[in-house]
C-alpha cells in the first residue's frame, strides 16, 4: 500500500502555493520548485561562465552541467550520451526530422491524436523526401467516440517492409488515456523491424515513473517544465535511433553522443544545473515520491470523475473511469488530465464565468490544447474546444 503524500510537505516545496490560489492547468506547466529557483539563481550568480576552459570557474561549470545531463538521463533509465537537452519538445523533434534520412516511397505513420509537436514534422518530413505518410486514427469499433484510444492490434493493418517510423503519445494532453508502449512496440518490432518508434511523453512524465529501456521506444520526449523544472526539454534515442540520425551540429565537433548530433548548445546551462533538484524531490523519501503521488492523483481524479459522471449536461472525453485495467503495465488507464464539454454551454464562456465568480484564484482553461487534429477531428468538436482540468500531485481536494 502506498505511504500517503505529507501534502503540507509536497506543497511547502512549491512556493507559488502561497498565494491561495488553485493551479488546474498543470498539463500546460507545473508550479516550479523552489528547489529549482535556487539552483538557477546559484549558477548564474556564481558560475555563469562558458564551458571547458582551463580555469577554475569554468570547470565548476562543466561539472555542474555534466551532472544535471546525467540526472536527466538516470531520470529515464537512460546514460548520458543517450539524451539531448533543448528549448522544447517541438524544437527536439524537429531536429530529429532534419536528421533522419529514409528513402521515397518508404513509409511513416503518425498518430492523429497527437499533440501538434509529434505531427508537423513528421508531416513536412513526409513531403521534403516523398514519403507516404499513413494516418494512424483509433479504430472506433474497438473504443469509443468519446475515447479514442491507440492500440497496438490496429497497428498490423498499417505496418509493412517500407515502415520506417511510427509515432504517438504516451499519454494524451486532452484524453488523459495512458497507452500501452511497452505493446506498440513490441508490435511495430514484430512487423517492420526497421521502424524506429517516436513516443511524445509529455503528458505523461509528471505523473509516473519512466524506464525507456522498458518501454522499448527509440525516441522518447517530454518537457521539464512540466515536472516542475524549467522551461527545458529531454529527448531520448536509442542506440540504434542513434546510429540512424546524421548530425546537425558543427562539421568540427563529435558526434557521437545525441547531444552532440541534435543539442546545438541549446540548453541553457542554468536550466541543466537545475535538473537534479527535480529527480531528487521524485525519487526522495523513504522509497521514492512516486507512489504516493500515483495515490494522490487517482484519489484527485476519482473525486472530479465523479462529480462529472452525476451530471446529465457534461461529456467526459477519455476514459471515465481512474483505474480498472488496460492501461501501461498496470492498473491506471488515465492521467488526471480531464477534458469535457457541458450541455448549452460555449467551452470559452463557461471558463470565463467560472474565473469571474472565483475572481482568478483558479486556474484552468479551456480550447485544443495543439491537439487541434483530436479536438478538431476525431471529437468533432470543431473550435468549440473543451474544458480541461489538469491537475497534480501537490493538488489537493480542499478549499485551499
């Protein structure tokens, strides 16, 4: 059973608590830790110095962003050389697309679902190397309209010898749904060999424990400041994702590890330095945060499920229900991430009405999300939008 969140705590390490006011929009950026701040302000007024020199302040410096490059990686189960540090997930996949080489008439397939970062440049990447571009859209006889979900049984019917890369969420932004990686690829390995796998994690990453190996994915992303970090991005590849990509960086450097094929120097080294503030807070105490915060995430969205689930007028996109099966190799089939629409009622105006009676103190949003394809698409909510409430684990089901 897992040991309850001391949540006076949890919450003393997120200062911008303090002020009262109720944070739903975590899905777009979590509250930072203070721990974080710190670490930012200690490097740029003590060692805000290039790297590599000979002289004493510089090597602090490259210490000090060897070692946030290796807790990034120990965070995922992954080495250093294996990772890239950069301003974005977008701009992270974006150079993988630059750096991948596939020959035309091969073939990717990209999930529809997806949030926008893990589509356009798969889709520019299909027209600049006359690629056949696959759509990848839940089979709606296996889920249901209001919870498109990927599964790896629909995947055979689009794989062939020409695959050459697949790619989906983890966790969707607006779904919350968690899918099943470890499956997807143990699908795409079994049918096309030679497609690597691009797994957005995004949504994911701040409510569970990551071990890429495990999942078996070859590129594997998510963004820091959504783990209460900074405003940063990770990106994985596997050995062989590794071999595969050629390198954008300077004809003159290495280009052995990922960072030196996608990094461009583009992780800002107060931000690296941060890094290890945010695995030591998950993986501290008396055997790791992160049950309990799995226990305080189900119990937050079990409450908001089902306040929703009593009232006639509200549809709840995604899965409905916290737990039951089906989900990552566990029991949780969801984040608590909860998107929905309410009956005579405009997404827009009902955010707004909400936030005029609270008089701001809460903070959540309604529209896509650049999940516009989902929301657009395959929910037929044109630009409607919904309602998300995307909550954490320093949340809390009291008025405060």
């Amino acid at each position: 059973m897992a040991v309850a969140l001391d949540m006076d705590e949890v919450r003393g390490n997120f200062p911008a608590l303090a002020g009262g006011n109720v944070y739903f929009d975590n899905a777009g950026g979590s509250l930072t830790l203070g721990a974080v701040a710190e670490r930012i302000r200690d490097y740029l007024l003590n060692t805000n110095v290039q790297l590599g020199a000979s002289y004493a302040t510089s090597q602090v410096a490259t210490k000090r962003y060897a070692e946030g490059y290796a807790a990034a990686a120990e965070f995922i189960g992954a080495s250093p050389e294996e990772v890239a540090l950069g301003p974005s997930t977008t701009q992270l996949l974006y150079n993988v697309s630059y750096a991948l080489n596939f020959q035309e008439g091969d073939e990717i397939i990209v999930s529809i679902i997806d949030h926008e970062a893990n589509i356009a440049p798969w889709v520019l990447l299909a027209q600049r190397q006359n690629l056949t571009l696959k759509w990848w859209h839940p089979n709606t006889t296996t889920t249901t309209p209001t919870n498109p979900t990927l599964l790896a049984s629909d995947l055979p019917a689009l794989l062939t010898p020409k695959t050459r890369l697949v790619t989906c969420t983890h966790a969707s932004n607006i779904l919350g749904t968690i899918h099943d990686i470890r499956a997807i690829t143990a699908t795409v390995r079994a049918h096309s060999p030679h497609a690597l796998v691009c797994v957005d994690a995004v949504a994911y990453a701040p409510h569970r424990p990551i071990d890429v190996r495990a999942l078996g994915a070859d590129f594997y992303t998510f963004s820091w400041y959504k783990v209460y970090g900074p405003h940063l991005a990770l990106l994985y590849a596997s050995p062989r994702a590794l071999a595969a990509l050629r390198s954008l960086g300077h004809f003159f450097n290495n280009h052995r590890s990922l960072e030196d094929k996608l990094g461009l120097a583009a992780a800002g080294y107060e931000l690296v330095h941060a890094l290890p503030a945010v695995v030591a807070y998950l993986r501290g105490g008396e055997g790791g945060r992160w049950a309990g915060v799995a226990a305080q995430e189900r119990a937050l969205q079990g409450v908001l499920l089902g306040w929703l689930a009593g009232r006639e007028d509200v549809t709840v996109y995604g899965e409905g229900g916290s737990s039951g099966g089906g989900g990552d190799g566990g029991e949780d089939v969801r984040v608590p991430t909860v998107s929905f629409t309410v009956r005579g009622w405009g997404s827009r105006a009902l955010v707004e009405r909400v936030e005029a009676e609270c008089e701001g103190a809460v903070g959540f949003r309604w529209g896509s999300f650049y999940s516009k394809r989902l929301v657009s698409e395959v929910l037929g909510l044109g630009e409607k939008g919904v309602v998300r409430v995307s909550m954490v684990h320093y949340n809390t089901d009291e008025k405060r």
